[in-house]
C-alpha cells in the first residue's frame, strides 16, 4: 500500500471503525506517555481519535490489542527506557501476533531512532513522529489493509481540531496553544523534531477552554515550547499576554498557568498581566538554564543575564515575593568553574522557589553535541549536587514567609504517605499539605498556613 496516497483521515477513521466493530469484543488500546505535558496533552488527544474509532482504554497491557508509547528524547535516559519497553513487550507480539505496536513522538521523529526500531525492533508495526493525530487513523488504515510497517515522522504543518481528547483530570487541563520552535538553542533537539513554530487561531483556544470552564475544570495549562511567541506567525497578529487577557475574560472560578516562557520574549506586557489578570496564577516560570552569560551564548539564548535580572526586578518591584521557578543545565559543555558559581550566584540573587535542575545531556543532531567538553561526568554530578543544596536551602528561607497567611489551594488529591492528609498548590504553585477528605479533591480550598519545609508548606483548612 501506498502510504503517499492514502484517503483521507476521515475516511480512514470511519473504515477503521467499521474493521473494529466486527470484532467479537471491543478492543483495548494501552496508551503510555513519557516526558512532558505537551506530550501528555497530545496523549489525550490520541485517545480521544482512538475512541472516536471504536477503541476502549487499558492500564492492563496483558489486554490490549494496540499499544501505544508516546516518546520523549530531551534526555538520553527517557530514550533508554523507551528501548528497555519496547524490549520487554516483544513476547507479548509472540504470544498474540495480532497485537499492533505503535511508537510516535520526538524520540521517534529523529531519523536514526525511527531506522533503529525498523531495523531492531522489527515487531513494531507502526511509527509515528511528533504529528501522530495527523496521521495515526491513515496509518492504522493501512495495517488493516495489511500493511507489515508504516513509518511516518514528517512534521505536518496543520493543526487538528476537530478532535475530542480524553483528560486525564476532571479539573485538571492542559491547552496546547502552539507548536514548534524558531530558537534553535544548541543543546535541544525540539526545533529539529516539532519544525517550526505553529501558533493556533485565538478563537478555537477560546473556545476550547470556555468549554473545559463550562465543564467544571479549574485549572488549565496553556502550553508551547515558547508561549511568549504564541500569535508571531499568525495572520491578524495577537500577543500571548493579549491572549491571557482574552481568556481572563471568560467568567467562572479558575487559575490559568502556561509554560514555557522564554527570558529573550518575557515582556514588561506579560508581567503585567500576571501582576493584573484576576485569573492568571501568580507565579512564572522561567528558565534561565545558566547564570553564565558566556554559556548562554553558546547556547544561543539570546539573552544575557543582565537582561533576565532586569525582568526579575521589573516584577519584584511590584510584587516583592513574586513566585519563581526556573531550569538549569548544569555541566554543559565546557562550563568552567567560574561558568558555574556565577550560576550559583544567580540563585542566591534571585531566590527561587523551585527549580528543575538537570546534568546536560548529548542530544545527536544537536549543536552542542559536536562541542568539545573536558568536564568529568562525576565533577558534574558535585556541581549538580552543590546546587541542590543550595537550592534546598533557599526553599526552606522561602516557604517562610507563607507561614500565618491563608492561601487559596486546588486539592490535587491525598498524600501516599500519610492518609486523611490532602495536597494541592496554591496560586503560587507552592505544594501544600493539610488535613481533609477526598471530598475536598478538585475543589478551592482556603488554608491557613501552620508551619513550613523545603519542599511544601502545611496548614489547616480555614
């Protein structure tokens, strides 16, 4: 079969749901997602295409006919496990060789990955890369049609939106608002796998989340490699603070979160509207990966420090405890000492209240990758060690000063650790612990905070 010219999704899908409805049972899909919430949120999209066909989800993998892993390769250890799966279902495809194994995103949209699993892992019978709802029915399409192995992972450029995914959370969301990315830092592989930036039309975005509202969601997060570009590419031209205000706009009791944001597109209009809009969370999280303005520059940031603490002071002037959160790439290639005590420095300055740190990670086709590094893997892991302390110790400082205040908190669910005992985040997205009953779950509950830790605050329900 042709896999240039096969009909159209549509048709596939309605042929499709007819192949499956002559099944004696329903069949089961086992859908596993790594790696991010834009991953996580395309996930949902899948299966909600793949109902639409006629599938019912599994968590038991013993009773899927299809399954389904969504892929990460920002580090090379999300690609390990994903080969260590794969390795561990092969005698599920012995023992039934009707079951279809599908493998999509970033992983699988480098061209390398995609011939490895052709060529060594030859049960799987189709991959996808990071356009998979695109093409996901066309592909299923032609295995029933007898297809051993379709193999896509062309980036497309359209953006479906006809499509009803399946939330993971009743009061939970996550809203892709873009795709892509123009920046091109060199130690990511993004830009390469997901093509460039595709910003969706206001309106459906809007009429996506009046929706979710409508249904009772309480907190929705807006995502894109760079939401700060959100609108650049689209014909009428709209800012994403002009989209936050639009969307703030919309009445109900709700909390708006969006990530990432990139420090070079972070505007004076963007903090504002976090300072201003009564729905956005207050709490920003920015990523300044290096406190080296000589690293950044060869990670193509386009910023430098100097320019990142002045938009830091611009909202700390307003808001003295405004939340912070950030990333941090330790050990990238070359860093020097002084590259990293100036990151060191950076986190005293600034004072975050969390952090995800991370040892950088050789990403093939990158830029970084070719760059000479001189730097042990276990010096690496001392830096990395030396900035969680630091960082543990500042958290301590920091969760202080919520101590007495009452703070408006979404209950996410009960600890695992300690029953009758709720967490959830407050506005800042600070963790919060305090006792309760399931009922509080997916609900605004007012705390007034007790005492604090270095990883969450605790109090008592007012």
């Amino acid at each position: 079969m042709d896999l240039e010219n096969l009909p159209d999704a549509e048709f596939c899908m309605q042929e499709v749901r007819k192949w499956l409805a002559q099944r004696p049972q329903q069949p089961k899909v086992y859908l596993h997602v790594f790696g991010c919430q834009l991953n996580v949120a395309e996930g949902e999209q899948m299966a909600g295409i793949l109902q639409t066909m006629g599938y019912a989800m599994t968590d038991e993998i013993q009773q899927a006919s299809l399954i389904l892993y969504h892929t990460c390769a920002v580090r090379e250890n999300a690609e390990d496990r994903v080969f260590g799966t794969l390795g561990n279902i092969k005698k599920l495809k012995q023992e039934n060789p009707a079951l279809i194994i599908c493998v999509t995103g970033c992983m699988t949209a480098q061209e390398h990955i995609a011939d490895k699993i052709a060529k060594s892992y030859r049960y799987v019978d189709i991959v996808l890369g990071t356009s998979p709802a695109n093409r996901l029915a066309q592909m299923l399409y032609a295995h029933m049609h007898g297809l051993r192995y379709a193999q896509d992972i062309a980036v497309y450029a359209d953006i479906p939106e006809n499509s009803e995914s399946i939330r993971n959370s009743p009061f939970k969301a996550s809203v892709p608002i873009m795709y892509g990315c123009n920046n091109f830092c060199t130690y990511c592989i993004v830009p390469y796998v997901r093509g460039r930036e595709r910003s969706r039309k206001p309106e459906d975005i809007l009429t996506e989340v009046r929706k979710l509202i409508q249904d009772g969601c309480k907190e929705i997060m807006l995502l894109g490699q760079n939401v700060n570009s959100y609108g650049k590419d689209l014909e009428n031209q709209i800012t994403f603070p002009e989209l936050l205000r639009e969307i703030d706009r919309i009445p109900g009791k709700y909390w708006i979160r969006f990530m990432s944001s990139h420090p070079k597109d972070a505007t004076p209009e963007l903090m504002d509207c976090l300072l201003e809009c009564e729905h956005v969370a207050k709490h920003l999280h920015l990523p300044v990966q290096s406190g080296s303005n000589e690293i950044l520059r060869r990670m193509n940031r386009n910023y430098t420090i100097e320019k990142y603490l002045s938009q830091v002071s611009y909202l700390r002037e307003k808001a003295p405890d405004f939340s912070l959160t950030t990333d941090l790439i330790v050990g990238f290639p070359d860093e020097s000492q002084e590259d990293f005590e100036a990151t060191l420095a950076l986190v005293k300055q600034v004072r975050y209240d969390n952090m995800y740190s991370f040892i950088y990670s050789k990403r093939t086709g990158t830029k970084a990758a070719s760059m000479p590094d001189s730097i042990s893997d276990a010096e690496k892991s001392r830096r990395m060690q030396e900035l969680l302390v630091l960082q543990r110790e500042i958290a301590v400082e920091n969760n202080k000063r919520f101590v007495g205040r009452l703070l408006t908190v979404l209950c996410d669910g009960e600890s695992r650790k300690h029953p009758g005992i709720m967490t959830g985040r407050s506005s800042e997205n600070i963790l919060v612990e305090f006792s309760g009953n399931p009922k509080m779950i997916g609900k605004f509950v007012q705390i007034r905070i007790t005492d604090s830790k270095s990883s969450c605050v605790t109090g008592e329900v007012i």
